[in-house]
C-alpha cells in the first residue's frame, strides 16, 4: 500500500449508489473472495471500493416457470440450493457447489466469479455458457443484456463502466452436467472443466473451462456430436468425438501445461455424457 493514499469504502444501498461511486471511479466489491487476497499477489486495493451486498435485488434469485434471474450478488451456497432439484439445471448446482471449497462458496458472488476476468478457472463460466445465459449489466448510459460468450469475450472492456446486476436463464434444458479435473481435492483451482446440456430439442451443447485464458462453447463437438440421431448419445462415442475435433489451445499454468488439459477433455466428456445419462431427464 503505497504511503499516505487515501481509501473509501462505499457500501451502496441502490444500483444508483453503487454506480455514483463507479462514476467516480470506484472499483466494484462482490464476494471480496479475489480482491483481498491481492496485497498477498504484489497488486494494491484499489483506492475506493464500493460494494454491493446491501442492494436487495442484487441478493436474490427468482425462479419462474419458463426462466430464471440471478442477481449478481447472489452467493454460490445460495445459488446451490435455490435450484437443487430443478430439471435442466443439474450442471449449475454442480458447479455452484463443487467450486474451491465451503468457505469461498459461502461469499463468492455469481457476479464476482464472472467478472474475474484473469481467472480461467471459473466453474460458473462453462455452466451459464450451456445455459446460453444472458448477461445484465446497468452501465452509464443504462441497463443493457449481452449473451454470456460475448460478455465473456469483452468483459475487460465492458466493465470498466458497468457492474454486471442479473443473469437471464430460460428453462430450455433438459438435462445438465458439470465435470471438473482438480489435481488434488478441496480448494484446488480445476485443470479442466467440461459442462454438458441437453436442450428440448435433445440437442447436446458443451462448454470448456479452465483450458483456454476464457471459457468457451465447444461448437465443433457439438456439431460432431449433432451429426448423428438425437437418441445416440453414448458416452465412447463422445469421448471419441472430442479426441477427432479436440481444437482447444492449451494454456500454461503453475497447476498444469496446457498440452496436458487439452489431454484430458475426451475422458471428462465422457465422464460427463455419463453424468447426463444418469439426470431424471434422460434416464
């Protein structure tokens, strides 16, 4: 911390508090699970924070009969059991659960896990990915809604002035799935994750986590896969699929090089065809 700086703290109260302080270059607090541990990395805390946990809307997730909203403050514990049970979205609880350990799920936000743009291995990424979610941000000129692979494409950009306030679901799916490669177990950062969805159509979508600098969708297997009948889907031939049209660069990381996660994507794909087989939709 460099000497004789002076820090504000904001705890807004409104979406119009929180974006005053924005204005005024504030730098946006959700779970607080990134931002402070940053001293320990070299980085210093931003001069002046303004943190939403106070902002009502922001902390609650509504469920309807044909989509879902999550506010971006919404925690990962609460995410979990607001949608434990609901069809379609399996893979999100999985991820929403599964994510570092208890401690960090109970105070990490949907929102901040999104916008950690320097952090690859966000569990929630890949999983909204195959929701197809839209993203809502309020910015300085007003609300506005990005599908979530653009957001996550341009997000540095974006949020330099905006705070990301809901995230759209529609209830399309059918069936979901979550799997993740730790090297160890608890509070380990994934080498590799791969979210799977079915949707009404029993067409398979797949995203990637964790392999690549920013998650993405897997278009070139869900093509393969498309190919065949909607009924076919079998975890060998998956896996086999994935190893043909396996076109991911892998990054190099302190936990793993990136040949080795590009090795591993086949069998989480089948891991996760498994898994999916396996849910109340597609048994």
């Amino acid at each position: 911390m460099a000497p004789g700086v002076e820090r504000s703290f904001t705890a807004a109260s409104t979406l119009e508090e929180a974006m005053a302080a924005r204005r005024q270059g504030a730098a946006v607090l959700a779970g607080g699970t990134c931002m402070m541990r940053d001293p320990r990395r070299g980085i210093d805390l931003p001069e002046a924070v303004v943190a939403l946990h106070r902002i009502p809307a922001l902390s609650k997730v509504e469920i309807e009969p044909d989509h879902v909203v999550i506010g971006a403050a919404v925690t990962h514990v609460v995410l979990g059991r607001a949608l434990h049970g609901a069809a379609g979205f399996e893979g999100l609880v999985a991820a929403a659960q599964g994510a570092a350990n208890p401690g960090i799920r109970r105070v990490a936000t949907v929102g901040g896990n999104l916008c950690a743009f320097d952090f690859a291995a966000a569990d929630l990424s890949p999983a909204l990915l195959v929701c197809e979610a839209t993203v809502e941000l309020e910015t300085f000129k007003g609300p506005k809604l990005l599908g979530i692979s653009d957001f996550l494409k341009d997000r540095h950009t974006l949020l330099t002035e905006a705070i990301v306030t809901r995230i759209h679901l529609r209830r399309d799916l059918i069936a979901s799935a979550h799997i993740r490669l730790p090297l160890r177990k608890a509070g380990d950062y994934p080498v590799a994750i791969v979210s799977l969805a079915v949707d009404k159509d029993k067409r398979c979508r797949i995203a990637v986590g964790s392999v690549e600098p920013v998650a993405r969708r897997w278009t070139a297997l869900e093509q393969a896969m498309a190919a065949g009948p909607p009924s076919a889907l079998d975890p060998e031939r998956a896996a086999g699929f994935a190893l043909e049209h396996n076109d991911f660069q892998g990054r190099d990381g302190r936990e793993a090089e990136g040949w080795y996660r590009r090795q591993v994507l086949p069998p989480l794909v089948k891991r996760g065809v498994a898994a999916l087989l396996k849910t109340e939709g597609l048994a």
